[in-house]
C-alpha cells in the first residue's frame, strides 16, 4: 500500500501570519467574552424568574455552553491547522 503524504501545515507568508494569529485569538476572546455576558444575564433571568420558570431557563446553559465549545474548538482546530 502507498503511503499518505505528509500533510505538515505551513503558515501564510509575511505580515498575513501575524495578523491571521491576531483574528484567531480576538475571534476567541469575544467569544468567550460573549458567552460570560449571557451566564450573567441566564443567572439574572434565574433570579427574577417566578417559581417554575427555573427549569426553562437552566435548560439554556446547554446552549450557552455547546456555543463556547462550538467558538473555542473552532478556533483552536484552525490554529492547528495552520500550523500556530
């Protein structure tokens, strides 16, 4: 059987490495920046929720949190892609 070639990732030339290693990592940043302002905010929503409501809005954590999974390995599986 052949062999696989080898698939090393090389980083883009000149100035597009640094400023692409730049859009990851604030990408990164704001996403999990926006994901601590909606715990904030479903915490909030849970203390002002009547009795019952507490349920519907705990089941929003899964989406809050399957979003910061879905930014963060994103990012880092396209850095690891790259080559940063």
């Amino acid at each position: 059987m052949g062999a696989f070639p080898d698939g090393d990732p090389t980083p883009p030339p000149g100035e597009l490495a640094g400023a692409f290693s730049t859009i990851i990592g604030v990408a990164k940043w704001i996403g999990l920046g926006v994901a601590v302002i909606a715990m904030v905010v479903l915490g909030i929503m849970l203390i002002t929720s009547r009795s019952g409501d507490g349920q519907r809005h705990v089941g929003r954590l899964g989406y809050i949190l399957g979003g910061v999974f879905i930014v963060v390995s994103a990012a880092t599986l396209l850095a690891f892609l790259t080559g940063y």
